[in-house]
C-alpha cells in the first residue's frame, strides 16, 4: 500500500512539473494556507495528522510546494526535530494567500473533485450535448480522464435524481427535474467557495464597490453571470436590507438569481413563462430577491417570470404548519438524548436555545434549503454519529422534511448539542477579543464555551457576523480579532481559524493572548480608555434574562393553544403582557398572595383547565399559585 501511494505521488508531481511550470494540487495549496496561517513551527507528523495522510506522502507534498515557492523567489524553513515554517513578513503571506485563494487556484492542477464540479457547471450550462473530446479540451486533460470522471460524476449526479444522459456521436448532457439541477449547481457552486471568497463579496457588497472579476471556479459562462449578479447586488443594498439578512441568505439569493439567469439563456424556465402580476407591489416594498431579479434579468433583456421568482424568492413559500415548536423541540431533544444515550432532555437551555432556532428558522419569510455553512465538514467529520441522530430524528419529525432537512440544517441544529455537553465555566478576563463568524445561538454558544474553557484570561467581547466585521471592530477596539474568515486591513493581532476551532487553533489563540500579556506588562504604556465590562455579570443578566423571555413565550404559546377561541376578542395583548408578568412573577418567587386573590368557584367551575395549566407550568418547570391561576382565568371567564 505504501509503495502505491509513492508511485501515485510520483506520478503526480511528474505531472505538476509539466514543461517549465510547477503547479499545486488542491491539497498542496492547503497544506501551504495552513503554513502560512501557523504562528510556529508544523512538524510532519502534525500535518500528516491533520490531512490523514502518510508523513511519507506530506513530504512530497512538501517537495512540491517548495519548487513551487522557488519560483517566486520564496522558501519554507525547516530544522530536525523542530517541523517547518515560513519566515516572511506578513505583507508576503498575505499576497500568495490572496494568489492561492482569490484568482490563480482556479489555474492550478485541478483534482478529480474539483474536475468533477466544472463538469456539472458545464453540462448544466451548455445548449446542446457536449462531446468528450470538447470536455477534456475544456478541462486540459485527456479523453480517458474525462470519461473516468463522468463515471464518478453519475455517483453525485444520482444523489440528486439527476442523471447524465449518453447519445452516440452527440455526446452529454443533464436531465432531471429543473429544480434538482439547480439546486445540484447551487451545491456544487458553494463547494468551489473559499471562507477568502464569501469574505470578498460581502465586503463588495457592504461597501457597495466593484471588485475585481473573478471565476471563483466557475467555468466563463457562470462566472460572467455570478459577476454581473454581485455587481447589481452591491448597487442595491442597503443598510435596512442588511439587517433583514444574514451573509448566507444574501448569497443564497446572488447564486439562485445567477442560476436562473444561466439557465433561462438557453430556454430552461422552472415551470412557465407566466409573468409575475404583482411587481409594482414587491418593488414598492422593496423585496430584495424581486429587485436583484429584476435588475440582472433587464441586463440579459429576459422577462421576470412568477416561476423564476418563486424559485428565488424562497424553497418554502407557507410557513412550517405544525405551529408547536415546543413540542416539535422537546420530541427532537428526546429522539437525540435517546440514540446518543445522553441526558439532553434535561438541559433547560439546550431546549430554550433550540426552540428560538426553530422557531426562527421555520417561520421565517426566506427559507432557502442550502443556505451556505462553513460548519458542515467539520460537524459531520468530526461529530459523525451526532449528526446522523439529528438528521433522522429531524426527518422524522418535520413533515416538510423533504425540503427542510439537509446539511446546514442539521449542523446547526448540532452545534446546540454540542454546546450541552459541557457548561460553559467564567473567567475573570483580560484580553478582549471579537469573534467573526455565522453568529447563531448554537455557534456563537459554542466557541464561547470552547476559548473561555481552554484560554485563560480572555473576555470574548463581540461575536460579529463578516457584514458587521469591520463596524464591529472599530466599536469594541479589541486587542485580539479571531475570524472564520481571512479580513484585510486588521490593525491589531488577528488570527483565522477553522470553523469550528481545531486544538491548533486553541494553541494559536493561547499564544497570541500570551503575546498581548508580554506586551502590555513589558511596555508602559497609557491604559485605553475603553469602558471594561464585567462580563461574567453581564452574560449572567443576559443568560437569565434571554432564557426568561423564551421561557414565557413558551408558555405562552401554550397556554393561547388551551384557550383557543374562549379568550374574549380585544383581550389578546393584555392575555399575552399577562402571561409574560406572570412567568416573571413566578421566576423571581414574587406571584400574587394566595391571601384576597383567589375565587373558589372560578376554580371549582374551570377544574378542568386549572388541571391543564397547572400540567403546562410543570412541564415548563414553574410552581403557579391559586391567585395566579384565577387571575390567568380572569381572561376567560370575563363578562
């Protein structure tokens, strides 16, 4: 087996070296983003873990990377027993990370993965059936690979319904449902994106420039559409719209609004050429989808059609019917405790935070099935077992399933499963920190539990999403920036990290909060004059103060589906402010004095709902009295 892996890396780097130019592979440009990302030293074995590769098989990765480097006048340092690193000035790394990231990968040895991806994208945009012979012209490789790559090709293809279809002397071409293949390109498209690229669009789009043209691994034809497509997007945004949407659903609509676009040109509509009736309404509301429709089908001079805006707007139109999210999150915290034989049903704040992220995700207005993740690689490698008992408890439950239920859903459904296996324990902080990245509960919940157990003396000041990076950073004025993301023009420590934070990156976090220490007890210098805050206070206000709403909304809810109908109209509000004062009340041990305040025949007559209510105020942990409970009554028994 070893010899087989050195006669294929041999093979490789043979054919990297072709004529004068030495050429990366997709796992050689990773191995170099992760060199220059390091603060120290990577030995061999280190890297050999980290791809689950042979140290045999990193090290003629590391040959290549080194001709490669020579090139451009540059080298990599390495000494026995101490590993390897790069020793140039951060202006250097910077430069052959954006030329890794932003514009020449896409020139680069490609392999059969990323092959694969521009043979959808190209199937998926072309006229007519495509040839072999012009694929492997289009691809720069040979006819037998295009053909071995077609064949794996119909692997992927099958898990979409999608199939490749075969005529003698006409060569290939896609066909399946339309929905289907466009949600395989919008896959496939999301696949070729680099956390540097989604960085780069929304600050195109926050700062409302035009930005250089870049394929982003696209073939031309899709390119020159998702360009014209982010071009026309920066131009309409504003900062209303940006608080309606987070980065995934902005870029959600930029990719359906370019698939769209890519197919209509050659006459491939969702349904019908029906066009949409109420356009002066949606553009009088200013509905983005509809305005970024409108503006990059006038400049290909196409008609805006109800089909291609239904398909743009949103997957799910009727929000989710069955409204107890409650009950929905109770059943979804038993079925996992149950498969992962862990107690999670009794994590009050593992349900409290699910249900807000249920409540949010399935009532929401845009609900777009494969809104960009940059958590669902790591859940679903590392945390394998988790997200198989999430996903079926989730298409068991959901009866939209089909639609709702997929990767991202699943991943952030387990990121608040992640963080109930261990509470989150306060530090007295020092350092200041912000952090970038997808700003949900279940994320931000989760990297604050991981830095403050295993970094001492740091204060996680802000979690910011990459919109609200730069704004973020000039308002909190922190000593140390951690981002998700690769950002430019950071003037201060700053450190990207995975996803989800690796030991690697913890060590990294460790020395640089180090460093500031150093610095900062080395120097005299003038203290900043930034307002501390007592953040184990502060998060024990807005813990207890964020678990108490969603508490009483819960019960809320609950106790509106008891009284559905009985409660008299124009009492709504009131029903539900009282609701709310009562869960507070009960919370801070201050309810009503039994002594005056209860109506015994009120009680004798509703014996029945007096049962129910005391059973959903148990069930939702909270002891209500006698006077509670004729005041709640009061709503219903009103003359």
């Amino acid at each position: 087996m070893q010899f087989l892996v050195y006669i294929e890396c041999r093979v490789i780097s043979l054919l990297q070296k072709r004529g004068d130019t030495v050429q990366l592979s997709k796992r050689e440009i990773s191995i170099t983003l992760t060199l220059i990302d390091a603060n120290g030293p990577l030995t061999t074995a280190l890297l050999a873990e980290q791809f689950e590769m042979s140290v045999r098989s990193i090290k003629y990765d590391l040959d290549n990377i080194r001709a490669w480097l020579e090139q451009k006048k540059l080298s990599l340092v390495s000494r026995r027993n101490k590993g390897i690193w790069l020793e140039w000035p951060d202006s250097k790394k910077l430069e052959i990370k954006n030329e890794l990231l932003h514009v020449a990968r896409y020139a680069l040895f490609p392999d059969q993965e990323v092959r694969i991806y521009r043979l959808i994208l190209r199937l998926a945009l072309a006229e007519t059936f495509l040839t072999s012979d012009t694929l492997a012209e289009d691809m720069s490789v040979s006819r037998n690979t295009i053909l071995s790559d077609l064949e794996k090709m119909e692997l992927l293809l099958y898990e979409y319904d999608v199939t490749l279809q075969r005529r003698n002397h006409y060569g290939f071409c896609l066909a399946g449902e339309e929905s289907q293949i466009r949600l395989l390109m919008e896959i496939v498209i999301q696949k070729g994106m680099t956390d540097y690229d989604v960085y780069n669009m929304m600050q195109t789009i926050v700062n409302q420039e035009k930005t250089q043209a870049t394929n982003y691994g696209m073939p031309h034809e899709m390119a020159t559409i998702f360009n014209v497509t982010l071009t026309e997007m920066a131009q309409l945004v504003d900062q209303e719209m940006l608080d309606q949407f987070n980065y995934s659903e902005i870029l959600a609509i930029i990719l359906r609004v370019a698939i769209a676009t890519g197919r209509l040109k050659n006459t491939h509509t969702m349904k019908s050429y029906k066009i949409l009736d109420n356009q002066q309404q949606l553009e009088q509301k200013r509905e983005l989808p509809f305005l970024l429709m409108q503006a990059v089908f006038n400049y290909y001079h196409f008609p805006n059609l109800e089909d291609e805006y239904i398909y743009i707007f949103s997957d799910i139109l009727i929000n989710y019917q069955d409204a107890n999210i409650a009950e929905l999150t109770t059943a979804l915290i038993a079925e996992v405790s149950e498969k992962e034989q862990v107690p999670f049903n009794a994590d009050q704040q593992l349900f409290n935070n699910l249900f807000a992220h249920l409540s949010l995700k399935l009532h929401k207005k845009h609900v777009f099935v494969n809104e960009y993740n940059p958590f669902v690689d790591d859940i679903k490698s590392k945390y394998s077992h988790l997200f198989r008992h999430i996903q079926f408890a989730s298409e068991k439950l959901i009866a939209s399933s089909a639609v709702i239920v997929n990767d991202s859903f699943v991943s952030y459904i387990a990121l608040h499963f992640l963080v109930a296996y261990e509470k989150a324990q306060p530090n007295r902080d020092v350092v200041s920190i912000v952090y970038i990245c997808s700003t949900g509960l279940g994320v931000t919940s989760l990297i604050q539990q991981k830095i403050m157990e295993e970094v001492a003396n740091v204060e996680l000041v802000s979690f910011a999403s990459v919109l609200k990076a730069q704004e973020v950073i000039k308002e909190k004025n922190p000593d140390l920036v951690v981002s998700i993301f690769p950002l430019e023009g950071i003037q201060r420590p700053f450190i990207k990290v995975q996803p989800l934070p690796t030991a690697q990156d913890i060590t990294m976090i460790n020395e640089l909060v180090q460093g500031v220490l150093q610095n900062r007890s080395g120097e005299h210098k003038l203290t900043r004059l930034v307002a501390r805050q007592q953040v184990p206070n502060k998060q024990g206000i807005e813990d207890e103060s964020r678990d108490l709403l969603l508490s009483a909304f819960v019960v809320y809810e609950e106790l509106k589906r008891l009284f559905e109908g009985q409660i008299q109209s124009g009492y709504e509000e009131a029903f539900l402010l009282h609701v709310m004062m009562m869960v507070h009340r009960i919370h801070f041990q201050s309810q009503y004095q039994n002594e005056g305040n209860v109506v015994p025949e009120t009680l004798v007559t509703n014996q029945t709902d007096v049962c129910a209510i005391e059973k959903i105020m148990a069930h939702n942990k909270l002891a209500i009295n006698r006077a509670e409970i004729t005041a709640l009554l009061q709503y219903v028994c009103i003359e």
